[in-house]
C-alpha cells in the first residue's frame, strides 16, 4: 500500500483540526449579518461572541479585549499603524516623532511595515540576535534610553523556533514608559501564553496556525492603552475595525482554540520528544550539519537544520518527491531570493544559510512518520552532495 504523504510544514498553516470541521459546517447556516437586530442576526453574533470569550480566556484577557481582523498580518500593521495616530494625540519630550524597536528576524509583515512607515513618519530601531536567536537585553535597555513609543517584539520566531522571554522584556520596556507588542502567532496554542502574566499591551494570534480556518486572526488589545482602526468605516468590533465579521471563520477560530486548551499540553511532550529523535537521528547519521535556534527554549514541534554543501530548496523538493512536505523558511517569504534574513542574523555562514530546511510537526505526527523522514534524510543529501561541485571541491 501506498505511504500517506507526511505533512511537516506546521508552521507555515495547519490542517483544520476534525472539530473545527464540524463546527464550521454547522455554522454555513448563520447566514445573518451580525450587525442586524432581527433574530438571525442576533443568532450570529451570539456565536461571535462565544468564540472571543474562548479566545480572551485562553490568554487570560476579557471578551472585550480582543478585536477580530482578517489575518496575523492585519493584526501587526494595525499595532504598528496605530503609532502615527498616537504621536498626534500625546506629547513626549525629547520625541519629534514616533520611534519604534523591534528586531531583526521579525515576520516579513513587520518588518516591510517598519520600511515602508521608516520612508514617512516613523524611526526604527531593528535589534540584533546571537547565535541561537535570543535579543541582547542590555542592548534593549540601551535603545529605550531614547524616548520610544512601541516596542514589537516577537514571542517565537517562525523560522527557528526560539522563544524570547516575553514576561523580562515587558518588564524592561514598561520602565522606559513604552508600550509593548509582540507577534504571538507561532506561540499560542503551542506554549502557555497569559498576557496579564506577560505584562503585554498588544498580541497577535493568527487561527490557520492553531488548526483554525485562513484569513481570521485576532488582535489582543489590553483595557485602556491606545488604539487607532487601521481599516475605518461602521461599528464593527466595537469601532476597532471595520467591515461585517468573518461568522464562519470566527466560529472556526473559536473552535480551534477550544481544542487547543483541550489537547496543547499533551501534544507539546510527545511533540518534544518527536523532536529530540529527530534531532539525534540527523546528528549521528549525517556529518557537516548545523542546528538553528535555541537547543532548548524553543518551540516543542520546530527544528530547523541546516546541510552543507547543499541547497534548501533540493532537499526540500526531493523531499516532496517521497510524499514528505518541509519548507526552506517562512512561507511569506519563500518566493525571495538568497537565504532568509532570520539564519543570517544567526550569524551562519552562507553555506549552511542556503541549506537550510525547517521542519515543522504537529497533532498528528507519528514517531513512523518521523523515521521515515530520518530515511528520506539519509538518502537524499548524500546524493544532493555527490553533485555538488562546491562540496566535492572542499574534500568533505
């Protein structure tokens, strides 16, 4: 019989989880639009607001903390957006105008957001990360001895996996008096994440990486700090974003996150230790490879590796060639040339840049799906290197 395709590319999407599936199937028929009075209106704005109780709950916030907007990206411009709009409204001495921190291996839609606000109105300080993708915190207290209004910072980091310690930097960022951000996509639903424990002043969670539908993501906004709408028009969420609500998705998302308060500690150990196999199977079986990210405080399911003398992109389409789907970096990013700036910034070389290959399980990854990728592995890149001119010419 034929194998079944292997799917480890979590952190790109995920598969909707079978409840989610069930769930959404039954809301097709909340067709109302849940702004109108009458009952079918009514009926799915009722099921709107169970899905943000799930959502604010599973986070440790209020129902009416959370805005519900079409995706993660939509969540982070509206945060960084919002900072030109709060420049007009305070006075801060010594700012002339709004400056922002965040780092260098941030998502793509941050990092193009800060470019794009850089060439107007708004400074931006782009931190540095060491070897292993943690920020230099003495060099945070350093930048934040300039008057700032924002710092963006990311709680794990979809290529690698590491997780930053969210709960100091708020710490830090609050005694400087600015306010705190950080891009939860990757986190929730894989790790704890409270936010009055974190100390955060906005979030970001994105429902297709929690087993949820594409194109809802929510945006965590505490009680009482500043918001401007970056998408103007009706009532919606409150006045925080407008445009009728996305029932289905919303219903989906909502069930999702159900599920991951059900079944997320259980599926991080055995995550943990699918990786740890992995890990050590590509250490004793294959010379000349590097690791990315931190070893251990990183996500349970991510493990980016990384072969010299070969390129990310062969290794994943041989890959897919034996029924097993990876990915070379972010997916918003994988249509670009040249390595990803999150490895750069790890200090690698080019070499194991361009070799990069991330691995990303999930609730439904077996330890047979994990030995045999450990096979393909063994296979492919000592072929991928037999060809490789650069590898047979440094006498590896």
């Amino acid at each position: 019989m034929e194998n079944k395709r292997i799917y480890l590319d979590h952190n790109a999407t995920t598969p909707l989880h079978p409840e989610v599936k069930k769930k959404m199937a039954d809301g097709m028929e909340l067709f109302g639009n849940p702004s109108s009075m009458h009952t079918p209106g009514r009926e799915a704005r009722r099921h709107i607001e169970k899905s943000r109780e799930a959502i604010a709950s599973f986070i440790g916030a209020d129902a009416g903390e959370i805005v519900f907007v079409g995706s993660g990206s939509e969540a982070n411009n509206s945060v960084l957006s919002l900072m030109t709009c709060q420049m007009r409204k305070c006075s801060i001495p010594g700012l002339s105008k709004p400056r922002i921190i965040t780092t260098v291996i941030e998502h793509p839609c941050i990092l193009e957001t800060c470019r794009c606000m850089l060439s107007s109105t708004i400074d931006t300080v782009y931190l540095e990360v060491d070897e292993s993708g943690k920020i230099d915190m003495s060099q945070l207290e350093k930048e934040l001895e300039e008057p700032t209004l924002l710092v963006s910072i990311m709680t794990a980091n979809n290529e690698i996996g590491t997780l930053q310690d969210i709960k100091t930097i708020a710490g830090i960022v609050h005694s400087k008096g600015a306010l705190f951000h950080t891009d939860a996509a990757q986190a929730v639903g894989k790790i704890p994440v409270d936010v009055n424990d974190l100390g955060i002043d906005y979030l970001t969670i994105s429902g297709h990486k929690v087993y949820g539908p594409k194109g809802i993501g929510a945006l965590y906004v505490r009680k009482g700090s500043p918001f401007c709408p970056l998408i103007h028009g009706g009532h919606q969420e409150s006045g925080r974003r407008a445009g009728t609500e996305n029932t289905l998705g919303i219903i989906g998302f909502g069930k999702a996150i159900e599920m991951r308060k059900k079944e997320m500690e259980e599926e991080s150990e055995r995550l943990l230790k699918l990786k740890k196999t992995l890990r050590e199977g590509l250490e004793e079986s294959i010379q000349d490879i590097r690791f990315i990210g931190h070893p251990t405080d990183s996500l349970p399911g991510t493990l980016n590796v990384s072969f010299a003398g070969v390129e990310g992109e062969a290794v994943m389409l041989h890959l897919d060639l034996e029924g097993i789907a990876v990915s070379t970096g972010s997916a918003c990013s994988s249509g670009s040339l040249g390595p990803s700036h999150v490895i750069l910034a790890t200090g690698v070389s080019e070499e194991f840049a361009n070799g990069s290959i991330r691995i990303g399980m999930g609730r439904e990854t077996t330890m047979e799906e994990i030995q045999r990728t450990l096979d393909s592995f063994r296979r492919i890149i000592p072929k991928l290197r037999k060809i490789s001119s650069r590898y047979i010419t440094e006498g590896r």
